[in-house]
C-alpha cells in the first residue's frame, strides 16, 4: 500500500472556516479509499459528541427500493426486521425527507412534535433509537448527479432537544460542508473500488472500456488480439459478475467507474473550447 501523504498546511486564505471543518477537509484531501472516508466522518461524529452516523445512498432518485448501501457507525440490525415492513420502512427521515428535499433537518424523538406527523408506530422506532442513545441527530440531504442518486448523512446521540440545538448553532457548517464533501468523495471511491468488490479482472475491465467505447464483438478481438470467441466468453463473464444484462448497460458503468470520460462533461471536439455565459454579457465560446 502506497504511503499516505502527509496533512498539508493550509494557507492563510483558508483560515476563516472553523478549525475542526478544516482539518476534516484535509485530511479528506489525502483519502484513497472510501473506508478512509467514512473513519473521517465517523471521527467528526465522535468530536462533536454525536457518535452515531448513518450514510445511505440510494441508485435511483426516482424508486427509493433501489438502495445502493447503508453505512452505520454502531450495530443497527436491530433495524432489521422494523425496515422489513415497507409501511414502517418509508417513514425514514431518508425517505420521506431527504428524497424529495435538500433542507438539513434536526432528526429523532427530542423532535418528533416539530416534524411531519408519522405513524404511532414510527414513533416507536424513535423511542427505541432513544433507548438505544439516539435521541436527537442532524441529517443533511444529500444529492450526486441530482437526479438521479440521492443520500443521506446523519449525525446522532444521547442529547436532549435544547443540547442537540446547541451542537448545530455551533456547528452546523460544518457537519453540513464536512457530509457534502465526504459524500462525494466517497462516492469517487466507491465507484472506482467496484472491480475489487465484484471480482472484476483487469483484462474484463479492459474489455468494458471497449464496449464503453461502441466496439463490437470483432473490432473488440481485433483491438485485444484475442479470438471473437473469447470475447464473448469473457463478455459473459464480466456480466455475471456485475449481474447486468446487455452492452449498453456495460456502456454505462464504464463511464460511472470513469474507465470512460462522462461526454456530459466533456469537451467538444476541440479540446480548447470553452463555454462562457456572462449575465448581460451573453454566450461565447473560447
């Protein structure tokens, strides 16, 4: 493993934003996979006395069924059979807030008379939270590429309604910067980890570039030096291990995994060009 690069100094510039939010985004700075990220977060949580974290994120904005993974700092499976009932489960502050709006939102039983009015039996899983030493919490929406994907991070402990108010009057920037970069950041590893968490050889990596590209089956054993037959074998393989179903879906998370530029986002077909809108200045192109 590579050696961890050493924390940077800021400059004086850069000075003006709390201490702690500074440090965070340093050290978030130096991450190389999405483990250390979540250290990161976890650590923030424990700083400000808020030692529960919870990150969700979800692949489709539009089907909030479509949950991409669940992150928590503590033993939630407790949770388990609670969420297995869809009617209890929607009432998740994740989705019946964060899906559809980009507020933070002080969370948990200590404020259940100022949110929306859930079910009894929603307010028996904040009761148990409680117990558990999650009374009170901060969650800040979160959204990548929005729509589609969108998260959530939170913030959590043992605190009474005025105690938790107090922790976000103080520091409410910076859990709120600190869980929009690191759910970025995250989410740059996340993506880039995915041949390591499916299996995924580099020569089927190298062959998802190619079908990222619109290669067919013949160009592709051409560019590769390998027989058509090889192709598809190898083809087969690489969609039983990501358990897609065509090219084009190929196509598409070659370019999630930015084994191919997102053209989105690219330039055009000069490299130079530049798109430049001024307000009353209209639009030009360097």
């Amino acid at each position: 493993m590579a050696e961890k690069p050493p924390r940077r100094a800021p400059v004086e510039a850069e000075r003006y934003t709390p201490e702690l939010l500074q440090c965070f985004l340093v050290d978030l700075e130096t991450t190389s996979h999405s483990r250390e990220v979540w250290a990161l977060l976890t650590t923030l949580g424990r700083d400000l006395g808020l030692p529960c974290v919870d990150f969700i994120c979800a692949s489709s904005y539009a089907d909030f069924r479509k949950t991409l993974f669940i992150r928590t700092s503590y033993d939630s499976t407790w949770l388990n059979t609670l969420n297995a009932d869809p009617d209890l489960h929607k009432w998740s502050y994740f989705r019946s807030h964060a899906m559809y709006h980009l507020t933070p939102i002080m969370v948990g039983l200590e404020f259940v008379d100022e949110y929306i009015h859930i079910p009894a039996r929603r307010v028996e899983v904040l009761k148990e939270a409680a117990r558990r030493g999650m009374r009170a919490g901060f969650s800040i929406p979160l959204r990548l590429h929005a729509p589609p994907q969108a998260a959530l991070i939170t913030f959590t402990g043992d605190h009474a309604k005025r105690e938790m108010a107090a922790i976000v009057r103080a520091h409410g920037w910076t859990m709120t910067t600190a869980a929009m970069a690191a759910h970025q950041r995250y989410m740059m590893h996340f993506s880039a980890e995915f041949p390591t968490r499916n299996h995924i050889s580099p020569k089927q990596l190298e062959l998802l570039e190619k079908i990222g590209l619109g290669l067919q089956d013949k160009q592709i054993a051409s560019a590769l030096g390998i027989s058509v037959s090889a192709v598809r074998q190898r083809l087969n393989t690489l969609m039983e291990r990501t358990g897609l179903t065509g090219r084009a879906e190929l196509a598409a998370l070659a370019m999630s995994m930015g084994v191919l530029p997102d053209p989105l986002y690219g330039p055009g077909d000069d490299a130079s060009d530049v798109l430049i809108e001024m307000d009353g200045g209209g639009i030009h192109r360097r």
